[in-house]
C-alpha cells in the first residue's frame, strides 16, 4: 500500500487546514481576500482518497469568500449557484464569510430578468438564514451595496466577533457616510463573543450588538469629519476597550457640537487619535476613567487641545502612556498670549513620547510639564532646554531616547540631573546626544549612539568619567571618531559585553588595542582590554575610511575566538568574520 494511504485522517486535515492558512498568508498582500477553497480543489485532485476526505470535511470549506469583481457581471446566476454552493458544503459549522464586490460601481449591472432584486439582496437572502452561524464578517463595496445587503440582514448574530467593511468607489474628500449595523445580541455584551471591527471610508452606528464592540477602529483618511458622528458612533458602543480612528490631517473636523454631550467611555482603556488635527472637541465629550494608553498623531495645538489634556491629566488617574506628535506642517513664528499652559502633572504616565512641533514647543516653554513617575522617555524634534525641564520632574526614568534635539543653550549653572534608575539611552540622529552633558546616570548599562553629525566626544567622555557607569552594551557611530577618544572609553568600560564602532578618524590602532596577546605572552590572568566582550561590530563610518583594512581586522579576530566579530564597510555591507 503506498505511504499516502497509510497517513491517518486526523493528520492529513491538519495538513490541509494548514495548508489552507499558509496560501491565504502568503497571497493576502496581493489580493484583498485569497478564497482558501481554491486550494482545496488543487488538492482534491491529487487521489480518491484526498478528494473524499476535503469534499466530507465542512469545516474546510467554513471560509466563504465571494469575490465578485473576477465574474461577469452580468452572470446574476453564477454568483448565486456559488454562494449556495459554498454554503452547502459548509454543512452546519461556524461560518466565516466574504463579499468583495467590484470597484466601480454601476446600479443597474446586478439587475436581471429573472428578479428585481438588486445583487447585494439576492446575496443577503441566501446567507439571511445562517446569521446564528457567522463568525466573521467582511465586505468590500460602495455603500449602496453595502447597506442594501444589510438592510436584508437583520438578525441575531450570538456568534460574531469580526467585522470588517471597506468602501469601494467613494466620493474622495466628501463627509464619510454612517452605515447601520443591525446585526442584534439580544442578551446584551455577556451573551456572545467580544466584537472586533474594522471600518474604512464609513462610520457604524450598532443596534443591539454595539454593546459587544470591544475593539473598534476606522480609517476615514479620505475625507472630513464631523465631531457629531464620531459621538453618535461611539454612544452605540458604549463598552469599548480599544478605540482607533485615522483622518486626514489636512482638514479639520467640521461642526461644533451643538450641546454639551457626554459619551461615557467608562471601559476604555486605549484610544489612538490619528492624523486627526483638532480632535479636541472629541476628547472634551468623552469620559474616560479607565484609560492605559492614549496617543494623539498630527494633532493642531490650539487653546481647546491644551484645555483637553489638562482635564485627562485631571480626571484620566490610570493613563500609564501618553503619545503626542504634533502637526509638522504648522510653522506659526508667533505665540499668542493664550498659549500660557497650567503646569500640568501625569502622575501615573510610567511611558511618555513626544513628537514635537512649533506650537508644541511654545506651551512646553511656557509650562512645567510634570511626569513623575514616567519610567521611558522618547523624545524628537525638542529643543535641549525642553528636554532638560522634562527629565529634571522625571527622576524615575530607566530608558530614554532622543533624536533631532534643536541645540538651543541650556542656562550655563543648570545643576545636573542624576538619574538612579536610568538603565538605556539611546541618542539618534542630529545631536540627540548633547543632553548627556546635562545628566548623570551610575546605573547606565546600554548607551547607544547613532548621529549623522561630527561626535563631539567630550560629552561622551564627561558623562563615562561622571557616572562611571556599568556598561554592558556601547555604541558609537558618527563621524570625527579618533582612536585617542575611543581607548579613552574602552579601558573605563571593563564590563562591556557588546559594541558597536563606527568613526572616520578610527584606524587599525583601535584593532590591534583589542588583540589579545599571544599564549606565550600571556600569564595567568590575560590582560585584555574589554574581557567580558560577546559581539563586535567595527565599521568604517558614513564615509570611506582607509585606516582599517581587513588584514588589521583579521589579525584581531585570529587573537579572540570567543568573540563574535562583524566589519561593516562604508557601503552599508556587514561581513561577519569566522577564523578557520
């Protein structure tokens, strides 16, 4: 008996369900939505056996997508006779199902003489009756269709926990419209699954099952805003935990609204406001007790913003991270006098990220910032004098990041900050280094350095003899890197497990440094600058350094086997080292 009939049944569905996932993985970025049951076909193909096995299997077939742009439109029939189709294979199992109709839209393409009835309804009479088994739902069309499919397809829905519904053939620019969901949970948020949706070009407004929408985003960058319908979206899903919405960040959301309307978020605990410009309306509606995490992208600093996140910095006691970039495109040279900021205080924000802008920069001057507690600093695009104000109120900090500091000049008799706890920093590009001066950090165990600018090694230097830190980790890429600075640093690090070098003034000096003697040079304890060493990496810098050859860096990892060596050339190519 040959070995394929010898593979138990149980195996070989394991096989093809697998099978099935890793097709529909691989081709998802080319496609809107692979249909997984071609690949069944294939491989009911292959024997009897497989063929008997795939055809008798509902749950492989539970995967229903219809995708109709790929049939003629004019075949009103074929379409049909594939839904039922599909749906009779699929027996009596939980049903994932999708509807992806074609881009442009035509009113008259679905209607035929055998039915009135446009195609979305036929669809949704087919499918009306297996509601109780759905446990997704995704649908990719104009609204027409989409709201006709749903208007015939109201119902129970005790299973769902996905819905995802793209428009297709949209009015760029325009309102985006609200869609009806009348898909029902009876029994309220405990009867069923917790729902997860995905909404794009359209805002939902839930019957009944909005109360088991725990994860909602909407992407409506194509078009404006209207603060009423964002509050009417989210007053019909009141028990949210995460909430994402994305705009476009050239226009402002349009209508005030006309009362003051409190939308009780009492469970959620992220929200990400993306690209949305004047989003303060919005947050000054919500209640948000709950909230972990919020993050506001592209955001138009405004007296109302700032009137917003002091009342969450007030009310918001369990926000742990706190995200703000502000809108780069606003170049104001002048701050009107409402700029002036209460120094607010996020007494619980353990992470804190600050994109910052013109405006931004402005408040923060004008303002004491306070985030005591905060344990991760990232910060871009700050002058050095806010950074410094930030990390003074912040002396709990264990990981900070730093990039495009505007060198502007900290008062000369400003006292350094000592930061206990500091584990990381990590400086990018332009000068994210230079606050280093302005610290000391005795526990620092990871400094990572990466500018695209001339180093200047004395703040580097002052900080290791200041803090004497405990390195474990060190790296150094920039240009302006003499072999005099780097030894400096290496003999005061002997704790040092991996490094990363990188320097136009660094030559083969350095490498021979780091050789270990030979045997017969070595006594019992072989002295040998960095011991600890695991990972090396040594590159020529941002450009074409001559002073490291290859014969100099094969002579070093010839010395010391233990280390893993790697060169990187000033072409970007890292090549990593093997002594025979």
């Amino acid at each position: 008996m040959a070995i394929i009939y010898q593979i138990p049944t149980e195996t070989l569905l394991q096989i093809f369900r697998t099978i099935q996932l890793d097709n529909r993985i691989e081709n998802h970025i080319l496609d809107d939505q692979l249909d997984s049951t071609q690949i069944l076909f294939c491989l009911s193909r292959v024997c009897r056996l497989w063929r008997k096995i795939i055809w008798g299997c509902p749950t492989l077939w539970s995967d229903i997508c219809l995708n109709i742009g790929r049939i003629d439109t004019g075949d009103v029939s074929r379409v049909k006779r594939q839904a039922t189709g599909r749906l009779e294979r699929a027996g009596g199992v939980l049903l994932s199902l999708t509807i992806l109709f074609p881009y442009e839209y035509d009113e008259e393409r679905w209607t035929g003489e055998e039915s009135a009835e446009i195609l979305p309804v036929q669809l949704a009479n087919i499918f009306r009756d297996t509601m109780s088994r759905w446990k997704s739902f995704r649908m990719h069309a104009h609204p027409i269709e989409i709201q006709s499919f749903l208007d015939s397809c109201t119902g129970p829905t005790p299973n769902l926990s996905r819905i995802i519904i793209k428009l297709r053939d949209i009015d760029l620019g325009g309102i985006p419209r609200t869609l009806f969901i009348p898909f029902q949970r009876p029994g309220g948020v405990d009867s069923g699954s917790p729902v997860v949706a995905r909404f794009t070009s359209i805002l939902p407004i839930y019957s009944s099952l909005g109360t088991s929408v725990t994860e909602l985003r909407v992407n409506v960058s194509d078009g404006r805003l209207r603060t009423i319908d964002l509050i009417t979206m989210l007053l019909s899903c009141p028990n949210l935990i995460e909430f994402s919405v994305i705009g476009e960040p050239k226009s402002s959301m349009t209508g005030d609204i006309p009362n003051p309307v409190v939308v009780p978020l009492l469970h959620l605990v992220q929200l990400h406001l993306w690209r949305i410009r004047d989003p303060e309306h919005l947050l000054g509606a919500l209640r948000l007790q709950a909230l972990q995490s919020l993050t506001i992208y592209w955001v138009h600093w405004s007296p109302a913003m700032q009137d917003a996140l002091q009342r969450i910095s007030q009310t918001c006691t369990s926000l742990i991270s706190l995200d703000i970039d502000g809108d780069a495109s606003d170049t104001t040279q002048d701050a009107p006098d409402f700029l002036a900021w209460e120094s607010p205080t996020f007494p619980s924000v353990e992470r804190f990220k600050l994109q910052s802008d013109h405006l931004i920069n402005l408040c923060l001057r004008r303002s004491a910032l306070s985030l005591p507690q905060a344990q991760e600093f990232a910060l871009g695009v700050v002058p050095l004098d806010i950074a410094y104000h930030l990390l003074s109120s912040s002396t709990q900090l264990k990981s900070l990041s730093l990039y495009s500091v505007n060198a502007d000049v900290v008062p000369r008799d400003a006292p350094i900050i000592t930061l206990p706890h500091l584990l990381s920093i990590n400086a990018g590009i332009y000068f994210g280094y230079l606050i280093l001066s302005y610290i000391t950090a005795p526990n620092l165990s990871e400094l990572l350095i990466d500018d695209r600018c001339v180093l200047s090694m004395d703040v580097i230097r002052d900080l290791i003899a200041r803090s004497n830190p405990p390195l474990r980790k060190l790296r150094l890429y920039g240009e302006g890197l003499a072999d005099a600075d780097v030894l400096w640093c290496l003999q005061r690090l002997p704790l040092l497990e991996e490094l990363e070098i990188a320097g136009t003034e660094m030559s083969d000096a350095t490498l021979r440094a780091l050789e270990a003697p030979p045997p017969s040079e070595q006594g019992d304890v072989p002295d040998i600058l960095l011991p600890q060493l695991r990972s090396a990496t040594i590159g020529q810098g941002h450009t074409f350094n001559e002073h490291i050859t290859t014969q100099g860096f094969a002579a070093l990892t010839t010395s010391r086997l233990t280390v893993d060596w790697k060169l990187a050339f000033n072409t970007g190519e890292i090549r990593a080292w093997r002594a025979e």
